[in-house]
C-alpha cells in the first residue's frame, strides 16, 4: 500500500482505518457508509489503459478479451488519488477492483451485460441469463466460454438478492454460478426456490470458493501439462538410456 499510495505507513494506516472494509466493519452502519460517500469522487473514466490493472487482471486468469466490458475508473478518496478497474452497474455506479482495493462508488446496483453471438439465433438472447456474484466471476464466464449468447447478471451484493430475483422474472433459463460459501449457498437456495427451473453449476467448482478461484487453478493446471509435455522428449530419452542399462546389467547376470 506503501508503494501503491506513494505514502508513508502512518498515511497508509490513516487511510485504511478510514475505508469501509467487510472485513473490519459492520455493514449495517449506514451513516458511516453515506459519510464515506461523500468522500469519493471519480476524476475520469476510460477505456483500459494501466500496466499495473492489464496485470492483475492477468493474475486472476483474464485477457483482453474481457477488455470491452469494463473501464479504467480514476477516482479520489479525501485528497488521495486512486485508480481501478470499472464495472458499470444499472444505476450508473461502479464495482470497483485493484491489486489492493475492492470497494464501489455512486449507487448499488447488479449489472447485466447482453452477449449477442452472430452464429445464434438473436431471438434466444432475451430468455437465456446466467448469475453470479462478482464481476470477476462473470469476465471469467466471459473467457471460458468466448461464444455464449445471453445475458449475464451480476449481482454485486448479496443484499441485491431481492433486486436480482424481480430481475430474473424476465427469464425462461437461469443458470447459476453462485459461490461455494454460506453466503452463496442462501442466494442460490432463495433464487432456486423462486426459480425451480433454474440450474445451478456450483459442482463444476465445488472444491474452488468461487468460478475464478477454479478459472485461475484450471489455467495454472495446463500451464504445468505442458511444461510436462515439453519435457517428455528429454525424460523419455533419459527413461531408455536407464532401462538400456538395466536390461544390459540383468543380460550379464
């Protein structure tokens, strides 16, 4: 946080003490929260240009394929200048993510985003939706699967459980992608008892905590495949010189 704020360690534990996390305070505490608003400011909003946010995207398994559906958000918290990854609610506000910051600015919303594949028929788009939590998830979604036709809602909050279900309403297949915690567990449960046809996916990560979480030890799982790959010729090499000795030793018993 040093580095990111360009601060000493007494600023730096000034400013944390000063931000809403989950972790640290009760999110029942709206005067706090409205107070804390009034503190924001976005100074600019563009399309993806930051090193450091095409990094950590690429940390959590994305590419620049999810580049069209977010922004580079620059914003300020008091006097102190901040940059992150936008993602656009209904409400006009922003879900918020950098290598240090996870937070949202202006009003709460779930956002959806309409996937318009040319190869399918255009009249499906409007019945098909898939669900999950975080925008990260959803860009995931995006990566894995680069031809999906429908939408994609995501709910920001687990509080926006009400406002994602009169959502839904406009929907004759719902597929859910919900995390794997005691939190996700009650959303999926509520949207499932609403929604009986509704399809939930969480066993595809059923050892992972969400979508990304499994996205990310997927990729990492290929990259070590082939790095074994790579290496068989010369293992393989190595294997025969061994067993050509071995046979060779058992011969001169």
């Amino acid at each position: 946080m040093q580095k990111y704020l360009k601060a000493s360690v007494k600023v730096v534990l000034e400013w944390a003490k000063n931000q809403n996390f989950s972790s640290f305070h009760q999110q029942n505490s709206i005067q706090k929260q409205n107070s804390l608003k009034q503190n924001y400011q976005i100074t600019e909003i563009k399309e993806l240009q930051n090193e450091n946010l095409k990094d950590y995207l690429h940390q959590r398994g994305l590419s620049q394929v999810v580049y069209p559906l977010i922004k580079e958000v620059q914003f300020k918290i008091g006097d102190k200048n901040f940059y992150a990854i936008g993602f656009e609610n209904l409400s006009g506000g922003w879900e918020l993510r950098n290598p240090f910051y996870k937070g949202s600015l202006l009003k709460k919303d779930i956002s959806a985003i309409k996937l318009n594949n040319e190869s399918h028929n255009q009249n499906e788009t409007g019945k098909r939706i898939v669900v999950f939590e975080g925008f990260i998830d959803a860009l995931s979604f995006v990566e894995m699967k680069p031809f999906f036709n429908g939408n994609l809602l995501v709910m920001n909050s687990i509080s926006l459980l009400n406002r994602t279900k009169e959502y839904l309403q406009n929907y004759s297949e719902i597929h859910l992608f919900l995390d794997n915690d005691k939190p996700g567990e009650i959303c999926k449960n509520e949207i499932l008892k609403s929604f009986p046809e509704a399809k939930d996916h969480s066993e595809i990560y059923a050892i992972h905590k969400d979508l990304n979480e499994y996205f990310v030890f997927r990729n990492n799982t290929k990259i070590e495949k082939q790095q074994r790959i790579e290496l068989n010729p010369k293992q393989e090499q190595e294997e025969n010189e061994i067993n050509q000795a071995h046979q060779t030793y058992k011969r001169k018993r």
